[in-house]
C-alpha cells in the first residue's frame, strides 16, 4: 500500500512592517512555486498559510520524509518570496535562508521542518499546529497532556485501542541526541527530561499499534545552534493526527485552555502566555506578541488535502483549501482573556527575571560586554 507523507516546512523571510505578517504577494509567490509542484508531480497537494511573521508550506507526497526534492521545491518557494521582500525592503527580508545554496535538505539551513509518512486508515483527520515567538517545547507541556494524561484524554482510559500507550522520541536540541521512552510505563523519566524546556523537546510521538505508527511531530529545528548564532526564533510547528485508536480533536484542543508560559517573546527574550487565536488574528499586536498558537484542520484523502472547499472545483483551484480554523470561535476568548493578563502581569517585571529568560538563553544579551567593560571595576568584597 503507498505511504502519504505530509510535509510542513516553515520560515520567516521578512515582513510588513516590522516582524509582523509576510506580504499577500509573498504568500502567493510560495503558491505559484508549489502549483508547479504539482504539475511537474513532485508534490500531490499543498495549502499555504502563516502565522505571525512566518510561512508555513503544508505538502502532501508519497516520497517519504527528508525527500531531496521536497525539500528543494520549499527551498525554491522561500527563495522567491525572499526576492520581493528584498526588492521592497521588507523586515528582516530572507533572515530564515542562512545559506545562499541548496544543499539537499533544509534542516540547519533555518527553516523548521515536521513531517511525517504513514499508511492512511480509513479516515485521517489531522490538526497542524502553528506558533510564532517561540520554541519547539512550547508543545511539549500540551502534547504531554494529549498523550500521556488521562485527565485530558479520557480514550486512555476508554478507549481500548489507546491502553497501550505511546512512544515518546525525545531530543535533547543543544547536543542533538535523542531517546525514545514508553509510556505510561516511562512517563516520569520522560517527564524528568520534557519538562526542562530550555534542553529538551518532544520530536516524535508513536502509537504502539504498529498499524496506525506515528501520531505526531514537531519541528524541532533549533535555529541558533544551526546558525552557530542566534538569528530568529523557531516559531514552531507540530502535526497530529487525530481519532479512531488516536486521541479525538476535542482531546488534542483542549491543552491549549491552559495559557501555559513559554519563551522567545521579544527578541528571544522574554516570556509569555500562549495566546490561542485564528490565524487572522496571528499577527503580533502587543510588545512583539504575544507569543501566538494557530491550529487548523484538514482531511487528507489518498495523499490530497480536504478542507471545505469544493474539492471538485478542477485544476484552477489546485492549492485552495478552506481549512477549519479551530482557535477561531468564541469558547477560546477566556483563554485569550486569561492569557493577556498573564502576559500583561509578566511584563510587569520589565527586564527582571522572571520576565525574561536567563541571561544564557536569551537571544539579545549584552551582558559579556558589560562585564568586560566594569570587569577591573569589580573588586573582592571585604
Ligand atoms: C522577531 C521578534 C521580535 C524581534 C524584535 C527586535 O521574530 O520576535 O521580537 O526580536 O522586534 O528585532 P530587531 O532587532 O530586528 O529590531
Ligand atoms: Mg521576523
Ligand atoms: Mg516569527
């Protein structure tokens, strides 16, 4: 049986104005790249979007994960929105392509990369998560809940084709090893490694019934240690599948009630609550944020993307999804309420821990310097 893989490549190459929502002309560059993709059949089917300052290039294939040709035609798309938030000065214009050649694969080239190949049940209803200003271990705290709490999932408990458990992959980001522990046998061992956000984040998670195999993934491409210098946050993505021996959408949801704080708001520096929100309303409005979470819905049916379009409309319509836009509706502006006071509350504390990160993992810091310039001002207390 052929295998559908699902690629989601992001990046930030520029913006207007400032570090807040690519241009329309950007996103449809990206389009007319991949609607060429389809022709030449590299890709089945594609749908564009953004969240915040950022891209995401959602590709369906049948030619597995880490494909070269994949990987290119994202490259290629990223490349020629690049060349129009050039040619207008847009911000930050290309600051996610640090290399000027295509090496065969994007990862520790800056754009971040979830992807995913599996046999298709029946039905796969399937959820792409999107942030901006933020880590990768954003998700870690809400994916731990969906899969490994029953007080979130209930199917753990009832549903019999979830007893078993999953199987957590995950990688330490600095050294770039990774383990994969089983839960609910290892749920405290991983849990001991996940909840160290600055280290670790979740990669991979495996359902234990080999028939339906991987549930989700993360990009975790971590953009300063691939740049060997800090040049943009991750602003990650996640995909998961959902239902029929998985967890339902309802469960996947509902973690992100919870405003959790994560890091990178503000020049990498500051934390903030997540802030679940449509992707129209992705664009950051308040101090750089605050740090934003989008989560859509499509179906994907032998190796194409189903949304709410009218998926016999023809070739005109090639890339045009409606996808379901789940933060979108009113139950989550208690969240979005909840979470804004929490971020209002932590920039209280200005340029204060706990407001900001530690000094070692802040994205701006001029610390060294201060310390070099008053170092022979510094003198043993007596
Ligand atoms: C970038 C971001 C912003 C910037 C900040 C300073 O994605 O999140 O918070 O870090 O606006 O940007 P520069 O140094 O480019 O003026
Ligand atoms: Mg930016
Ligand atoms: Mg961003």
């Amino acid at each position: 049986m052929v295998k559908t893989t699902i690629s989601l490549i992001k990046a930030d190459v520029g913006s207007v104005a400032g570090h807040s929502i690519p241009h329309p002309r950007m996103l449809e560059a990206c389009r007319r790249i991949l609607k060429e993709g389809v022709k030449n059949k590299t890709i089945k089917d594609f749908y564009v979007t953004r969240v915040g300052d950022d891209m995401q290039l959602i590709m369906t294939h049948d030619k597995g994960e880490n494909n070269k040709d994949i990987h290119k035609l994202a490259w290629s798309a990223f490349l020629k929105a690049t060349e129009f938030a050039k040619k207008y000065h847009l911000y930050g214009a290309g600051q996610d392509l640090l290399s000027d050649a295509f090496s065969g694969n994007v990862k520790g080239m800056g754009p971040g990369a979830a992807e995913m190949e599996f046999e298709e049940r029946k039905s796969e209803p399937t959820v792409f998560f999107m942030a901006d200003k933020t880590e990768p271990s954003a998700y870690s705290l809400p994916l731990s809940k969906i899969f490994m709490d029953p007080f979130t999932t209930t199917g753990l408990v009832i549903d019999a084709r979830m007893q078993l458990g999953f199987n957590f992959e995950i990688q330490d980001v600095i050294s770039h090893k990774g383990i994969t522990l089983s839960t609910p046998e290892e749920s405290y061992e991983a849990l001991s490694l996940i909840s160290d956000t600055y280290r670790y984040a979740i990669k991979r998670i495996w359902c234990k019934d080999e028939k339906i195999g991987v549930a989700a993934v993360v990009s975790t491409d971590k953009l300063n240690v691939s740049a060997g210098h800090y040049v943009g946050k991750d602003d990650p993505v996640a995909i998961v599948r959902a239902q029929s021996g998985l967890p339902a959408i309802g469960e996947i949801l509902q973690p992100f009630a919870f405003p959790q704080l994560v890091a990178g708001w503000m020049r990498g520096s500051h934390y903030g609550a997540f802030y679940p929100c449509s992707v129209a309303d992705s664009s950051p409005t308040y101090f750089d944020g605050p740090p934003r979470v989008c989560a859509i819905g499509f179906q994907i049916c032998d190796g194409t993307i189903v949304g709410l379009e009218d998926p016999e409309k023809g070739e005109s319509a090639i890339g045009e999804h409606i996808p379901l836009d789940y933060f979108e509706g009113s139950v989550w502006d208690v969240t979005r309420r909840q979470s804004m006071n929490i971020s209002r509350y932590m920039r209280g504390h200005g340029p204060f821990m706990p407001g900001t990160l530690a000094s070692d993992e802040m994205e701006y810091t001029t610390k060294p310097e201060v310390l070099k310039k008053l170092a022979d001002r510094m003198k043993p207390l007596i």
